[in-house]
C-alpha cells in the first residue's frame, strides 16, 4: 500500500519510464509529496540518456480528482512552488528557476480526471483517454482559478468559447467532448487505456531520439512562439540533426531496406 500522503512510483520499460500517480485511497488526490516525486520523475526521464519517452498514468479506477487542498492550500497562499528548484515542471510552463522537458509524454487517463488531472495530461504531449473518463475544471467552484496552463491550453485547444464553456461553469464532461475539443487524442474501452499509451510511446521509442526531441520542441515553439519564429530555426535544427549518427544511420538503413537501429547521437 502507497504511504497516506501517496506517492508516484516510476517502473522502466526498455527505452520508456512509466510515472504512476499513485493514491488511490484518495483518488489520487495530490499532496506535496506526490508533486515533489512527480518532478523528480519528470527530471529522471529528461537526464538519462537510456530513456527515451514517458508515459504517465494512475493506479486505481480514477486518474486523479486534483489537489488535496487541505494540504496544499498554505503552499498556494504563499505563492510557494510545490517541486524543487531546477526541477523538470511537470505543468511545463516554464516558471523560471525550473526546467522544461525536452522528451516526449504520454498520458492514459480514466475515471475522475479533475482539475491538476485536466493540466497535467495538456501540459503532456499525446493523450489516451478510457471511455469512463469524468473531466472537470472546477476551481471557480472552489473560488480560486487554473493555474496550471488550464486557462491557456483549453483556449488554444478547443477556441475561447468551448474553453470558457467549462473553465467558466465547472461542468463534468465526459471522453467523446474531449475527443471533440482536442483535449485528448484517443478514446479506448475502460481498462485498455495504459496498453495504448505504451504502444505509442513504444512507437515514438523507435524513432531517433534527436530529432524527435527537435520535431516536438518545434512544434511546441510554433504554439506558443507563432510559425515565424519556429520556422526561422529550420536550417540550423536540419543541419545539427543531418550531421548527426542518427542520419547516417536512418539514410543506410533506408538504402539497405531494414529497420533503423538509432543510438541518439
């Protein structure tokens, strides 16, 4: 049994690290402790060169119902951060005095996924959702507001309206309107969501390290830079990368019509 106050178990699987939330007594309600782990997790799977994505998830029926208040509340009405300094962010929002990931993030959800479940699982990369998922961001019920990226990834998701539909009423909703806003990228039966996280997290494994870190930095650049800043970062990123034993190892195995061994230099 995880202690009282939880805590995020981590498991390596060949080139992939699988970081659970792990409370489920509480429905994997977040305590200090889980959000410092949850960082040191994050930061493992950016410094260790072996691995190459993550795949975050939860134990129990429900992903998380979001902040154990009664124990982060005096964090927040401080304005203290809940991770350690130059620590991987898990909200990845870029707070300075802490790291952003470079490595890719896959999340499984199911159950309750409220609140810190809805920011965590945007501020990722690719997510699968059960069809028994109940999302909801609800802080203006608690009479406090999204803090962790929820008020900006909704918006850039799913277009101000459908964003304030939710952030402004605290609904429940469930996978098929998450499908619908781009919150999530696909929905499974209840209970398969954790094997298809892996298996595209598997599949981004097999691609070369580099140059999957440059596509997704990219990409992510072009959301909250714009396209001309992303863009303007084409041939010098095309140039590192073809210089790289990666490309010469993606041109010969293309020549010699087999699989692509990548060793991520």
């Amino acid at each position: 049994m995880p202690p009282a106050e939880g805590t995020i178990t981590t498991e390596r699987r060949g080139a992939l690290l699988l970081v659970g939330i792990n409370r489920p007594a509480k429905r994997n309600g977040f305590t200090p402790r889980m959000f410092r782990e949850l960082a040191q997790a994050y930061t493992l799977l950016d410094d260790d060169p072996a691995l190459r994505v993550g795949v975050l998830f939860a134990h129990g029926d429900h992903f998380t119902a979001g902040l154990d208040l009664p124990t982060i509340a005096p964090s927040m009405q401080k304005g203290e951060k809940l991770w350690p300094q130059d620590a991987v962010e898990p909200l990845n929002l870029g707070t300075p005095g802490y790291r952003r990931r470079t490595k890719p993030m896959v999340v499984a959800v199911q159950g309750i996924t409220f609140t810190l479940g809805i920011e965590l699982m945007l501020a990722a990369d690719i997510v699968v959702a059960a069809d028994d998922c109940r999302f909801s961001q609800l802080e203006v019920q608690r009479g406090i507001m999204a803090t962790g990226g929820a008020t900006l990834r909704m918006a850039e998701r799913a277009g101000l309206g459908n964003a304030l539909l939710h952030l402004l009423t605290g609904d429940e909703f469930g996978s098929a309107e998450a499908l619908r806003l781009n919150f999530v990228q696909k929905v499974v039966p209840k209970g398969r969501q954790l094997d298809e996280a892996i298996r595209i997290a598997e599949s981004v494994a097999a691609q070369a390290p580099l140059a999957v870190v440059a596509t997704r930095l990219n990409a992510l650049k072009a959301v909250e830079r714009g396209p001309l800043e992303a863009m303007a970062e084409f041939v010098s990123v095309q140039q590192r990368l073809s210089r790289t034993e990666d490309a010469a190892e993606g041109l010969k195995s293309f020549v010699e019509k087999r699989p692509s061994r990548f060793s991520g230099r």
